[in-house]
C-alpha cells in the first residue's frame, strides 16, 4: 500500500497529526477499511460491533476517518507528493501475492 501525507507548512509535520492521529494509524484503518465499521444504520450497528483492530476503538476509527473525509484534493496531493520527497522512506510496487510476507516482515522488524 503506498500511503502518503500531507506536510502541514506550519508544522512541518503530517497534517493528520492535528486530528490526533499517526501514520500506523492510517495505515491500520486503511489496510482493513471495513474491520469495526458500520454498514448501517450507524449508531445501532456501532453498538453491536466490536471487531476492532487491536489498540482500535471507534473514536481512533472515526479520527482517521476525518481527516480523510475532511481532506480536500489540494491537501491530498500535497500529502501524495511529500511522501514521494520524504528520503527516510521507499516507495515501491510489490506483487499482492507479496503483500502479507511483506507486512509480516515489517511487523516483526518493529516489535
């Protein structure tokens, strides 16, 4: 998955940062979008939802969410090509096949 993030001029950090949420997050939400959320209606099926990621509640579900549904176009591709400058970082295209090994790496690489 390539995820990129908008660089806030003031801060010179990740825009998401102002929502309160960090890069893993976005990527946790982004790599499983449906897990924890809601078909419809909203409130009902929130109640009796509880298959969130681990370390996820709705609220973190719900911040990440923000801040991509509040996100304008400019901000995007603001986001897309700060994260193609970032040079603590590689962006490369990995076969889907691949993915769950490459993932499974990086988890093991972080713990």
């Amino acid at each position: 998955m390539n995820v990129r993030f908008y660089i806030d001029p003031e801060t010179r950090m990740p825009h998401i940062y102002r929502h309160g949420v960090d890069e893993d997050e976005v990527e946790d939400v982004l790599r499983k979008p449906t897990d924890g959320l809601p078909a419809a209606p909203e409130k009902e099926v929130m109640k009796k939802q509880s298959a969130f990621p681990p370390g996820w509640d709705e609220d973190r579900v719900r911040r990440v969410l923000a801040h991509y549904e509040e996100q304008t176009e400019e901000e995007a591709v603001a986001e897309d090509e700060a994260a193609v400058e970032d040079k603590t970082q590689t962006l490369m295209r990995v076969p889907a096949e691949l993915v769950p090994a490459v993932r499974e790496l990086i988890a093991k690489r972080k713990r």
